[in-house]
C-alpha cells in the first residue's frame, strides 16, 4: 500500500583515497596540501630552533622557519563519488619513522622536487619504489631555480620510463589538483598492468 511516501534515492558513498605528499626539506609539501585543501588543513609545523643547527639543511631554504614534525593534512573532492585525502610527509630524516604509519593504505604518493636541491628527492624516491607504490615527480618552479628539461630532471633522478615527471606551482590550485590527477592516472595505469600481469 502505497501512503504517499516518495522512494528517496540512496546516496553515493564517495570513494576516498589516500595519497602521500612527500619530497626533501623545505620542498613545499605544507605549500601544496594548503592550495589544494577544500577544508582548513591540518598542520603540524613547528618553529625551526637553535637545536636543528647541524641537523636540518636550510640550504637554499634559508628563509625557511618551521618545519612539519609529524604531518599534513588535507581533502579534496575531485568528483561526486571520488575524495582524496592528502598526507604530507615531514621531510627531514629525524622524522621519518612516522612514514610506515602514513603510507599504510596509500595508493601512490607525489614526490615534490626543487632543482636547487635535487638530491633530496632520493630518500623519497627508494622509499616509494621499494614498497612498490607508484608515484610521480612533481618539480615544484621556485623563483631563481634553474629551469631543467623533464627529461633531464628524469634522467638525473635515475627514474623508470614510466614515471611521470611533471612542472607544478605548489602554491597554485590547479597546478596541484593535476599533479594528483596525474598521481591518480598513473596508480590506475600501474594497478591494471599489475593485474594483467598476473
């Protein structure tokens, strides 16, 4: 018997994704969580003090005065049933145990790079390709840095052909939103060919 009720259709449950923002010190992680985020990020920064000196390379960073101690947080909605939640990585060595914690679940990772300092994408780089978590190089455009072809940032990186390496503007929404398109594409890519292949 029908008492005028209307059938209300279920609502999508979005699908949430878990994805890693890491790179060296300084390299704009907390930058890019901040530009993307569609709600207030999660930081926790803390200021640089007397008791990093030695421990923490501010070289090309010299303006730099806090530094991430755990991570950064961050969501955004790229479509009705798809969210993505963003962890940034602290950058310095002396904080990478809590790594293991927040790539659990992960299904890729963004590896910021600055030109300047292009060495500090390596830790990043063997962590990723030894937990077999695929991830793209995002050179992040500092002002005064000196402009590399991608292909010389690939081949300086020592990076699989495979590996998409990219410009962005951290500080800039849609510079990031399509580097996490671009994570996005490439997990999937990897996924399917990992399942082909048996």
């Amino acid at each position: 018997m029908d008492y005028g009720h209307s059938e209300q259709p279920a609502e999508t449950v979005p699908t949430a994704i878990k994805i890693l923002i890491a790179g060296g010190f300084g390299v704009g992680k907390t930058t890019m969580v901040g530009a993307v985020s569609e709600t207030r990020p999660l930081r926790t920064e803390e200021v640089l003090t007397e008791s990093g000196v030695g421990i923490d390379d501010l070289s090309g960073v010299e303006s730099k005065s806090t530094t991430t101690v755990a991570m950064d947080f961050g969501r955004i909605t790229i479509s009705d049933d798809l969210v993505l939640y963003l962890f940034g990585t602290p950058g310095q060595d002396r904080f990478w145990f809590v790594w293991d914690e927040l790539a659990l679940g992960a299904i890729g990772a963004v590896v910021l790079a600055d030109t300047r300092r292009l060495a500090d994408c390596f830790p990043s780089i063997d962590y990723f390709e030894g937990r077999g978590t695929p991830f793209v190089v995002a050179v992040n455009c500092f002002e005064g840095a000196r402009r590399y072809r991608l292909d010389e940032v690939q081949a300086a990186l020592n990076l699989d052909p495979d590996v998409p390496v990219l410009l962005c503007d951290a500080r800039q929404r849609q510079s990031s939103k399509e580097v996490l398109i671009t994570l996005l594409e490439h997990a999937m890519k990897t996924r399917a060919a990992r399942s082909a292949a048996g």
